[in-house]
C-alpha cells in the first residue's frame, strides 16, 4: 500500500449513489484529543480578546495627545497620526477576528476510496526561475502515484519551452505543454487586463 497524508482522516466507501454525490466535510479540530480542540479555542479567542484590550488601553482618551496638548504646534500632525494608528488598530483586529475564525471553523473534505476506472489527470506547473532540479523532483514523485484502478495522466505546464524540462518529461513519460510562442494563449504586456 502507497504512503499518503491521513490529515484529513482515513478513508472512507463511496455511496453507492455516487451519481449524486457531493463531497462531505468535518470540522478540522473534530478529531483532535479533547485537550487539544479546547486549546485551539482559548489560543483563538484569547488572541481576539488580547488584540482588542490592547487597542481598548491604547486609544483611551486620556492617552491621546492631541487633548494633551491641544495647543501643540503639531497638533494637525497629532492628529494625522492619531488616525493612523486606530486605523491599523482596526485592521489588526479585523486579521485576528479572521484567523481565529479561520481556526476555529476549518474544515477538511472527507476523503473517499475513489470508483473504478476514473481518468485522472495529475498536473503540475512550473514557474520561470523555478530550478529544474526541484521541478524533477516533483515529477519523480509524481510518478509514484498509483490509482490501479484507472488512468493517471500526468502533465507539466510551464510558462518557458525550456528543452531540458521537455527532455525531463519526455524520459519520465510526462506530457508537457507550454503556451509560450502562442499568441492567443499570451497577452501583450501592455494590453491592461482590468
């Protein structure tokens, strides 16, 4: 049997009407000890309640400068400032808000043993600059998967025509494609796209 990831949870049988099926899901933190799904809660929303006391202490109006010295040569400065800084204050707590969500409501897809006789295509990119060396890796390990039931097409898309990953791919039986030199596939760079 294959090495794969077991995150999401063990493998479970495809219904039997599979034709109307619709991919389930569970909670992330569901199948964590109890210690853990408890300290996930407190860490997110200990987070939230940090974040948002800290901007509570800092934007008391006693602290603020601008009705310190009101008569200030700075004070239009002051208050520029002032601005500023409840503005980042906000957006902090609206990113911890949403990681702690985040956290909290994840959810995995519930893996299922995949039918007989699918055709699957496994696809793979390359970026320009990425290293051939790691692109081979990957595809190396690509190669690896095995679906016994089925077809597994295996495809590099690259940005560049570069020979030595199409020799690469031509010795592990890969299909490569590459959209460079195609003009309908490739805008001009100084056509905007918005």
């Amino acid at each position: 049997m294959g090495q794969f990831s077991r995150l999401a949870g063990p493998l479970q049988k495809l219904p039997h009407h599979r034709r109307n099926y619709t991919v389930g899901f569970t909670d992330v933190i569901s199948y964590d000890r109890f210690f853990y799904r408890v300290w996930t809660r407190l860490i997110a929303g200990g987070a939230l309640i940090l974040v948002v006391s800290l901007g509570l202490i800092l934007f008391k109006p006693s602290h603020w400068i601008v009705f310190q010295q009101p008569h200030s040569s700075t004070h239009l400065e002051n208050w520029i400032m002032l601005i500023c800084l409840a503005t980042l204050q906000v957006l902090l707590v609206i990113g911890t808000f949403s990681v702690a969500r985040s956290t909290i409501k994840s959810k995995d897809p519930i893996p299922v043993r995949p039918p007989n006789g699918l055709r699957i295509a496994f696809v793979t990119t390359r970026a320009p600059g990425e290293p051939v060396a790691m692109v081979q890796s990957t595809l190396h390990a690509i190669k690896q998967v095995r679906y016994n039931k089925g077809s597994v097409d295996v495809w590099q898309l690259a940005e560049t025509d570069y020979e030595e990953l199409k020799a690469i791919c031509n010795e592990l039986s890969i299909k490569h494609f590459s959209r460079k030199g195609v003009p309908n596939w490739n805008t001009a760079k100084s056509q905007k796209i918005f």
